[in-house]
C-alpha cells in the first residue's frame, strides 16, 4: 500500500510539475521527457536567427556547418545553437534520464533480459543444490542461527540456504548472483507465508537485511576511484564496511524490535563478533599489501570465490548424482530445469521493474528533484553543515530510487570536486552502503505477487537515513 502511494504521489506531482513548467515558460518543450535519451542536450528554445546576439550569429555564419556551441557560463553545460532553413534551435544542459518511452524500452533490453541470464544460470546452478541434497544438508547446520533470526521458518527449512547464499554473494559485492539467490529465497518463503498477498515477517526480515547491502569489497566503487585517479582507490573501502555493517545491525535489531525477536542469545551475539573479527582480520590482512598487491587481491577476490562457489556446487552434485537418478533426471537437465524457472521469474517481475523505472524517470527529468534536493541542501547549509557535505547529499538522495542516477551523481562529484575531497570520497560512500530501496521492493515482492509489503519500506528508508548518517560521521573521521 505504501509503495503504490509513494508510485502514484511521484508519478502524478512529477507530471504536474512538467505541465506547470510548459504553461509558466520554464520548458520549451517536454519532448526529451517522453523520448530523450541520458545525456542528450535538452531544447530549451527556437528563435529566428535574426533574434540571435550579433556575437552568436556572427560565428554561425562563418560556421563550415549548421551547429556552433558556446560556453556561456563555464559552471554550466554549453549552449548549443543548430541552425535550420529559418530557425535556429537553441539546446542547453543535458538530460538527467532517458525518458520514460526510453526507458520502458530500456527496462526490457538493458535490464530485464540481462537480468534473466543471471536468473536463469543460477537458478540452474541452485537447482543442483536442491537435487543434490546440499541446500537440506547446509539448511539444517544453519537452522540453531536462523532460528533466532526468523522463528517462524522451520529447521532444515530450504529457504535457509537460499538466504545464506544471498547473503555471502551480497558480502563478496557479487550483485549478480545475490539477486537469483534472493529470488528464489522469498520464493522460498512464500510457501510458509499464510497470507500470499501479504508480506511475512521471515520476508521483511530478509529483505530489510538485504537492503542493508553489507558488502566486505566494494569492486565497483574501487574501480570507478580508479577510473577518476585517486591516488589511493581503495581507502573508502573501510568506511564503506562500517557503514553498510552499521547498517545491517540497525535493519536486525529494528525489525527485531517489530517482530518481538529474543536477542538475548549467545549464539547471536557470537555470530556477530565472528563476523566483525573476520572483517577487521581481512582488512588487517589487505592494509599489509602493497598498491599494486592490494589491487589484484580487490580485483580477483571476489571472482575467485564466486568460481569456488560453482565448483564445489559442481562437484557436490557429481559426487551425489544417485540423487538425481533417483528423482529421474541428470545433473544438466536439473540444470535445465532450474534455469527454466529463473527465465519465468525474469518475465514475471518486467511489470513490476518497469512501472517503478518509469515513474522515477519522469520523476528526475520534470527537474522535481533536483529541486527538492537543492532545498534540502540549502536547509543543510542554513544550519551550517559543511559545504563539501552537502554537495554529495545528492547521491545519498537518489540512491534509494536509482542506483545508476546516483552513481551519475557519484561520478559529477568526483569529477567536479576530485576523487580525494571530501564530497568525492562521501559520495563513493553513500554509493556502496545501501540498495536501491524501491527497485528492490518492485523485484522482490514483484516476483511472488505480495501487494501489502507492510512495514518494509518505512523501515528500508530508515536504514536508508541511517546509513547517511553513519557515512558521514565515517567520513569526517577517516576523511
């Protein structure tokens, strides 16, 4: 219920802020609205060539084409004039999204169909886990955790290994094959769940959780630093931990509070110790590295265990191929099978992808945004936050609707600022330490057909604004 408001309260204020710009004379045209593409100039003007400042028409003439550009102002994008039979069309700045016919084509081409091979080879790949016995006998090693975490999951219970491979492929910042493990883990728990239309508590539980995106080596963000020349890529990656770690322990102990979970437990207090004492030892054990060292072990980690992580599937399934002989089928057609069903999850969540990616897409390119984020920058700034703070403030905003625009932002900032201020390296920050709450939401409700999602999303944004928070403490004390 709370997302369908949020969707229609964006959706129709975005449209009517558009309308309200053509009818007062801030937008020429809304055309790059519905058909623009991401950084294409927007048309903010036609006039007579006539009209023109005598400067500008002067360089059109002695043009060799049709099309001049002019750095008006260097803090904003050039102006383009293009010249046609009587006219002149005059395009200024750049577009902050595809538009939103664009983006529904896009949706499809550039993230569903993606989306659905990764689904499909591991779904195939957990498929084997199910045949082969391993999620049965991994499930009921894990049930004495898991059982202090969601009480109302069975032990032994499938979806308990499901989770566990969310979560480690989460940890090891391996996005594509967190999101078919986390499928098919609320896939899982929908067949306990009483209410299908209705999210369960294991399901908030587990979303929340992995929203909170802990992430032990941020590749992704490493690799954009690297891209921009800062001259250590690497030293956000202890901030990026603390936070998303912090993050995940207020999204436990929230939901734990909703749902009236026992935390007087010590095998939950040594879990976390366990986690938080592997954490510091790898990043004790990175520290002693050398640059060059420290960027093959960052750049070849977390590939090398997804690899391990498939081989041993593998071979665990060959070991135990009686197990698929007895349920009348192979290794590869079990395989088969498994990415069948990833390939209908893909095809099932499209609508729910898309409706979402749209709505933000119009959202961003009304200029709706952009204004209210300049509000609460300047609400910020009257109260005397540092000026390097507020100018990251834009991608912490846009991250919880759009993970690509926030990283647009990310990379503005670097870019304007250097990757070693304090606005490039908190941006970086906010990029890695949470998801993108609404599209998470969107897939994973989506793909089980669960309308009321309850609490989920109040308490995704308040981890949300937890995380910003906890990244900006994080970065005025290392930073």
């Amino acid at each position: 219920m709370v997302l369908s408001r949020f969707w229609l309260v964006i959706f129709i204020s975005s449209i009517l802020f558009i309308l309200f710009a053509v009818f007062s004379g801030r937008f020429y045209s809304v055309d790059y609205v519905l058909n623009g593409k991401k950084d294409d100039p927007i048309l903010i003007s036609e006039s007579f060539k006539w009209n023109l400042p005598k400067e500008v028409r002067e360089e059109i003439k002695n043009s060799n084409s049709n099309e001049i550009t002019i750095n008006i102002n260097p803090r904003d994008a050039d102006t383009t004039y293009v010249l046609k039979e009587k006219t002149v069309l005059v395009y200024s700045g750049i577009q902050q999204s595809d538009g939103l016919l664009m983006t529904a084509k896009n949706s499809l081409f550039d993230l569903i169909l993606p989306l659905m091979a990764y689904l499909a080879f591991f779904a195939g790949i957990m498929q084997l886990l199910i045949d082969s016995g391993a999620t049965e006998r991994l499930a009921n090693r894990l049930s004495p955790f898991f059982a202090k975490v969601f009480p109302q999951v069975p032990k032994g219970h499938p979806s308990i290994t499901f989770m566990t491979m969310n979560f480690s492929a989460n940890f090891l910042g391996l996005d594509s094959a967190a999101t078919p493990f986390g499928l098919k883990a609320m896939e899982s728990l929908q067949e306990l769940n009483k209410d299908k239309e209705k999210a369960s508590d294991p399901q908030i539980m587990f979303l929340c959780l992995h929203a909170a995106g802990l992430t032990l080596i941020p590749t992704s963000i490493i690799g954009y630093r690297a891209a921009a020349n800062a001259s250590n890529p690497a030293d956000v990656m202890l901030p990026c931990i603390i936070t998303s770690f912090i993050g995940t322990l207020a999204a436990f102990f929230i939901v734990g509070l909703k749902q009236r979970i026992s935390f007087r437990s010590g095998l939950l207090l040594g879990v976390i110790m366990g986690v938080i004492g592997a954490i510091f030892g790898l990043l004790f054990y990175i520290g002693s590295l050398d640059l060059v060292q420290k960027n093959f072990f960052t750049g070849n980690f977390s590939g090398i265990l997804l690899f391990t992580i498939i081989l041993l599937t593998l071979v665990f399934a060959f070991k135990n191929e009686s197990q698929f002989n007895l349920k009348n089928t192979t290794v590869f057609d079990s395989f088969v099978v498994g990415a069948r069903d990833g390939l209908n999850t893909g095809v099932q969540i499209f609508p729910y992808v898309m409706g979402m990616l749209v709505a933000i897409s119009v959202f961003r390119n009304s200029g709706l945004f952009e204004v209210i984020a300049s509000w609460i920058s300047d609400g910020f700034r009257f109260i005397g936050v540092n000026k390097e703070i507020t100018d990251s403030l834009p991608v912490a905003l846009l991250r919880p609707l759009s993970s690509s625009g926030s990283r647009g932002f990310m990379l503005d900032a670097m870019n304007q600022f250097g990757p070693d201020s304090l606005a490039g390296r908190l941006s970086s920050i906010f990029q890695c330490s949470a998801e993108t709450t609404f599209y998470v939401i969107a897939v994973y409700f989506g793909a089980i057909n669960v309308r009321n999602t309850r609490y989920t999303l109040g308490i995704m944004l308040l981890v949300d604004l937890i995380c910003v928070i906890t990244a900006i403490g994080v970065a005025l004390w290392f930073f």
